[in-house]
C-alpha cells in the first residue's frame, strides 16, 4: 500500500455515489415506516395487561427487623408507619436478614385468622439501580461526552419502540419476522444518526447493519423451523398462552433471535465503516482494494473478539441453567440439543453467523464510499479524526511492517 501522512480530513465521496447511498437509505427508511403502518396492532387485538395484585390485596414496604421463627417460618418486620407485623417466609432460597427493605402483598383483608398478614414479593431495588444507572450516564457523559448522551437518547427512544410497538405487535398475533425486521430497522435508523451523526460514514454503517440484519433474519426463519426452537421452554413464556391467546411463541422467540444480534451488527459496522475512513485518511493513495484488504485485518480481529464475546455474554446470563444442566447424566451433545439450551444455542450460533457476514459487507461498502485515492473525485474535507491522535498511526505506516512480520 502506498504509503502517506495524514492531513486530518477526508474528501467527500463522489456525487453520484452519495445518491445512490442515499436513495437506497431513504427506501428502506420508507419501507420500514410501511411495515410500522402495516403492523401496528389494532388497540382490540392487544391483550389486557393482568394485574399484579389480587383483588382485595396491596403493596407495602416493609423492614425485616429479626430472623425467623424457627417454627412457623413468620418473619417480623415493620411497617413504614413504624407499626410491627409478621411477614410469610419466602422458603430458604431466598435468605432475609435483619435490616432488608422488603415489597410484601398485604393480604389481611382476604387471609383466614391465624395466617400472617404480609406475603413477600420482592426486595425493594429502586435505590441501587437507580445509583447504578447515574454511575453509568456520568461516566458515559464523561468519556463519550455529547455523544455519549445522544448515544443514551437512541438507547431510550429504542426502547420507546420495544415497549410501544414491538411486544404490543407480537402480544396481538402479527408478523413476527416483520415485527422483528422493522423494530431492528427503525431502531438502527434511529440510534446510529443519534450516536454518530449524519455522514456518509454512518450511512455506510447502517446500510451494512440492514443487510446483516436481512440475513440475520432469513437464517434465523431457517434455524429457528429447523431445530424445532417452541418458545416454550422459559418459564415465563407459559404465562403467555393463557394471557394473550393471539401470541406465537415460535414467533416470540424468533424476533428474540434477530433483536439479539441487533445490537452487536451496529458495533462491528460502525468499527468497520471507521476504520475505512481511518484508512484513507493516513493513506490517502491507496486503491479501493488495498483499503479493503488492510479494512479486512480489523474486521479479522474483531471478528476473533465478538465471536467469543457473545457466547459468554449468554454463559453469564444462563449460568444457573448451564449447571442443572452439567448436574444431569448425559452427553455434552444431549445436552446442547435439549429444549433448554437449543434455543439459545441457536440464538448464538445466527447471531454469530449474522455479525461475520456483516463485516466483509460493511467494508466493501465503506471502500466503495469512502474517497477514492488522492486526486481522484472531490476533495471537499469531511471532518476526520484529531491529527495528533492519527500521527502515531501515520508514522507507523510510513514505517512499513516490523522486521520479521508478515502481512496477512
């Protein structure tokens, strides 16, 4: 690759290349508003929401004020108003000390004599979250700074689109893979012009992340009919037969599937469209392919991370599970294959196929997109990266490879 310093910017792609990025954007954005008109569920299809308490009961915070009765189990605590009462144990897995803030269901209007007043529900988690959540909006606001907060606005809006048209759709029967398709869409459109602005950058991104979402979708039909994935085995998703009727669980767990990987496509395209133009701007000579392949190391690496990051990501999240697993007699194979663990093997397994597929797209686009090598097409500036944080870099390719290294 020739080799070059940078000089902090980067032209702007060709006009006609523009327009046909733009043109191709603005018709998925026009589809995916009809696909939002087309499956917004009728307000009669959408289920009631069940309510949380029994007639006859209500919500009260209580203090643990001493252990036990080794007895009966009754727990004492106390009431906000500073009264004393007797909660219900909750059973031995789920240990109470003295001094813990409790959510119990007040049952004294419906209970026969004798039977203590107050069911346990729940801890009481507002303030430590609500701590946590500040925590990470500073520290977010302190690294990322504006951006960062447009970033946690998207996050936001994202989940305006979740909870106002994506479960309410599925709950009322409709399209799942449509539900699934125009949810990861119009939160993409949304989250990366937030995030990263309007660019000719971030619309490389977006148009990668679709077509990584396309294919996410179609293997996840594929996949999801092929492994027989039911939706059935959470607990929770036993609930849903009896309360909303209209619901597709092979459906639910479908567009589970494709909302997994959305978010981890937006992290490797929006990489791969900045390492192109990180590319050209501290080779400026180089030709489309040699971008391409020096774009493709990037994607190689990152690829070598995620792939990994996403399988632990659900280890973590399945840990309990994966040692019931572990407790049974039987063969590894028996026990990726069963109904508890398929589902997410196979959500692992797309996302991953969707999210590799999605980084040689993503950067075959950005090097089509991206300014041709110097001298060729306009050469309007488009802000890049700080000088003097590309220097080293810049250095570094001059210098060419270390002694003893190998291109790859």
């Amino acid at each position: 690759m020739a080799h070059a310093h940078s000089h902090g910017t980067v032209g702007s792609a060709a006009p006609r290349t523009t327009f046909l990025l733009v043109v191709t954007l603005v018709s998925a954005l026009l589809v995916t508003l009809a696909g939002l008109w087309l499956l917004w569920p009728n307000a009669g299809d959408v289920p009631d929401r069940v309510p949380a308490r029994a007639e006859g009961t209500s919500f009260v915070d209580v203090t643990v004020t001493g252990p036990a009765d080794p007895t009966t189990g009754s727990i004492p605590v106390e009431l906000p108003g500073g009264e004393a009462s007797r909660m219900q144990s909750p059973g031995p897995s789920i240990p109470l000390a003295e001094g813990d803030r409790i959510t119990a269901v007040d049952i004294s209007q419906v209970a026969q004599p004798g039977v203590d007043p107050l069911v346990f529900m729940d801890f009481q988690r507002e303030l430590p979250i609500a701590l946590l959540a500040i925590v990470y909006a500073l520290v977010v606001l302190l690294v990322a700074r504006w951006r960062g907060l447009a970033a946690m606005a998207g996050l936001g809006l994202a989940f305006v689109v979740l909870l106002g048209f994506t479960m309410p759709a599925l709950l009322a029967g409709e399209s799942a893979i449509g539900v699934a398709l125009v949810t990861s869409s119009l939160v993409m459109f949304v989250t990366l012009y937030l995030a990263h602005g309007l660019s000719a950058r971030t619309s490389t991104a977006l148009l990668g992340t679709l077509v990584g979402l396309a294919l996410t979708a179609g293997l996840a039909a594929w996949a999801s009919g092929a492994a027989q994935i039911t939706g059935t085995n959470d607990e929770m998703s036993a609930f849903l037969p009896s309360s909303a009727p209209g619901a597709d669980l092979r459906g639910i767990a479908l567009c589970g599937i494709v909302l997994a990987g959305m978010g981890v496509l937006n992290d490797v395209t929006i990489t791969q469209a900045s390492a192109v133009w990180e590319l050209r701007a501290v080779a400026p000579a180089a030709s489309r392919s040699e971008l391409f392949t020096s774009a493709m190391r990037i994607g190689r690496d990152h690829i070598a991370s995620t792939v990994y990051t996403i399988a632990f990501a659900y280890v973590g999240a399945a840990l309990p599970l994966l040692m019931m697993v572990w407790l049974v007699d039987q063969s590894p194979a028996t026990a990726l294959t069963s109904g508890e663990i398929a589902e997410e093997v196979v959500r692992t397994l797309v996302g991953s196929i969707g999210l590799v597929l999605a980084i040689p797209v993503t950067t075959a686009i950005a090097t089509l997109t991206v300014p041709g090598p110097a001298g060729e097409g306009s050469t309007t500036p488009e802000p890049a990266s700080d000088p003097e944080l590309m220097a080293p870099v810049s250095e570094a390719w001059a210098a060419g490879p270390a002694p003893g290294t190998a291109a790859t």
